[in-house]
C-alpha cells in the first residue's frame, strides 16, 4: 500500500499546488479542507478530500489517520481585520497547536511545517550581508500576519522539540503563479501594479517566486530535509518596484508610473486609511504595517544555501517567475 501524504489547506494556493505536483509523482495524497462542498479545485485530481479544520481537533485525527508525511499549509493569510489578535495571530498560534498535537499521536515518518519569510528578521545580516535561516523577526511593525507567522512556527518548533518529532520548517518568499482559482493578497499586490492600481511608490523590494518551485522545495524537504532545520525557500535576490514596473509595461506600454512620496506623507495616508476602514469594516487599501515593512532600508537579500545544499533548491528568478504571471493576467483581461 502506497504511503498518504496529507496536505492542510489543500484548496489554498500553495496547497493546491502541492497536491497537483504530489499527484505527479504518483503520491497517495489526502487533500485537507474546511469546507468540502468546494469541489472545484480538486477538479480532475485523483486524491481523497477530507474535513480537516485546525480548530477542530477530531477532524485533524481523523484526517492524519494512516497519513506517513503531513504538510502543513492551512493558515490564516491577511494582513487586515478589524481585531487582528483574534482574527489572524491567535488563529494561526492555536491552529499550529492542534495539528502538531495530533501529529504527534498519529506517529508520523515526517512533518513539512509551512512558515514564511515574515518569520525571518528584517535587520540581522550574516557575513555575506544576507538574512538567513537562523534569524527570527524582532520588529513587526504592527503586521499581525507577520507575528503570527513567527509566533506560530515557534510554538511548532516547542512541540515538535518536546515530542521528539521529524519536523522541517519552510519559509517561501511572496507566491505567485501555478494553479489559482482565488486570488491571495500576495497575488493581488502584484495585480496592482499590471493594472495601475498603485498610485503610490512605498515598496522597494519584493521576493516574487514561482509557486511550483516552493511546491518542489516541500516535496524535497520531506524526503531530504534534516530533522529540526528551516529551509528558506525563496529567491536569493530580491525585485525591486521600478523593476517590476519595467516587466509590466512589456504589457501595458503606457503604464502609469506611481509617485513617490515621503514616508511621512505615505504613513499619515495609511493612518486616515485605517480609521475609515475601522468604520467601514472594509480592508484599506495601504496599512502602515507595510509602509514600515515596505517604504525602503529593509533587507531583502535571503541565503539559500541550506537549502540548496539539501533540497537541491533552485528556484526560476523571480522576475522571471513575474513575468510569466502578468504575461498570464495580461491575457485574462
């Protein structure tokens, strides 16, 4: 009997990218979701879906029953509500609890934890000027995804420490690309300067990266990654705006190039975005997280070569993997 992968949030972006590339390889794949009467993403794929929601945790057992490798993927992914401890950081905290628990009593071979690089520091640079995987980030600057993503992949490295578990943490960079029904934040963000939507230079650096690519990252980290060991999977150089501009007026020739502000001037919009979207419970359309996250002197520079040591990662440059998705958007239009 072939062995079960079980993937959490298999109808999400990475996870249903996941899927699909298991399927490939001719994986026996359990697709994990919250609501089964969405069938559409598992269209045409050969795997069981079943209910597993983190806060449930007799559907996480049930789910991981005669399961050998979990990949976990679900997470809460905004960067707005109206109470971001209860909405975002605690979901993601007390999710990652539950899953591992029940991992644990289900004695599996391996466990691929999904983090992010919003786990990594923002400042801490190792001699080649670069971030790598034994920083945590210390200033979030007032993202709650952000200190969910570092809060809830430290409360997974506890357990698995505590239970003895072959656990591998992953950290991918800004997903675009693959397989997508739904559009996630990240992909959104990148949709905004295609379309001329961003009326306001605050970013300087992005790590776009292939979704297929960290998709093969977690499929290599199960079966090479060594136990207790994060693995950025990312690109090793960022993207900046004015380079993503470029790759986007290949399509839209006559792209309107986005002003640049002063810091001052971008954090006082995002201040009057917020209080309105308080009254209107509607996301803002700027946070003054990620001005502070975003607006210039954050390093974005990632050492890979851990996991290029082990999981023979090497992704397609990001502004490769960016103009492959506008080149897709484009012809949605």
């Amino acid at each position: 009997m072939k062995k079960i992968s079980l993937v959490t949030g298999a109808n999400g972006h990475l996870g249903n990218n996941l899927v699909r590339q298991l399927l490939k390889k001719g994986e026996n794949v359990r697709a994990g979701v919250r609501n089964l009467e969405d069938k559409e993403p598992f269209e045409g794929l050969d795997c069981e879906v079943v209910y597993a929601d983190l806060m449930d945790k007799d559907s996480l057992r049930k789910a991981l029953e005669g399961v050998d490798t979990l990949y976990q993927v679900a997470a809460v992914f905004k960067h707005w509500a109206q109470d971001p401890e209860k909405e975002i950081i605690i979901p993601n905290i007390d999710g990652t609890e539950n899953i591992i628990e029940a991992a644990r009593e289900a004695n599996l071979r391996k466990i691929v934890y999904v983090s992010s690089v919003a786990a990594l520091s923002l400042d801490e640079v190792n001699s080649k000027g670069k971030i790598d995987e034994t920083t945590w980030l210390k200033n979030g600057h007032g993202s709650a995804y952000f200190v969910s993503k570092k809060e809830s992949e430290k409360k997974a490295w506890e357990l698995a420490k505590k239970y003895d578990l072959d656990m591998v943490s992953v950290l991918p960079g800004a997903m675009i690309g693959g397989e997508f029904l739904k559009k996630t934040p990240t992909m959104m963000g990148f949709d905004s300067v295609l379309l001329g939507k961003m009326k306001i230079n605050y970013i300087t650096e992005m790590t776009p990266i292939d979704v297929s690519d960290v998709a093969q990252g977690m499929i290599e980290a199960a079966e090479k990654g060594k136990k207790g060991t994060r693995y950025i999977l990312a690109n090793e150089e960022p993207v900046t705006l004015d380079e993503i501009i470029e790759i986007a007026k290949k399509f839209v020739p006559n792209l309107e190039t986005p002003q640049k502000y002063t810091k001052e001037q971008v954090l006082n919009l995002a201040d009057k975005l917020e209080a309105e979207a308080k009254k209107t419970n509607t996301q803002p359309l700027l946070l003054r997280s990620q001005v502070e996250l975003y607006y210039g002197g954050i390093n974005r520079h990632y050492d890979i070569t851990t996991s290029k040591k082990d999981l023979n990662f090497n992704p397609k440059l990001g502004a490769e993997a960016l103009e492959e998705y506008f080149e897709r958007v484009y012809k949605s239009l």
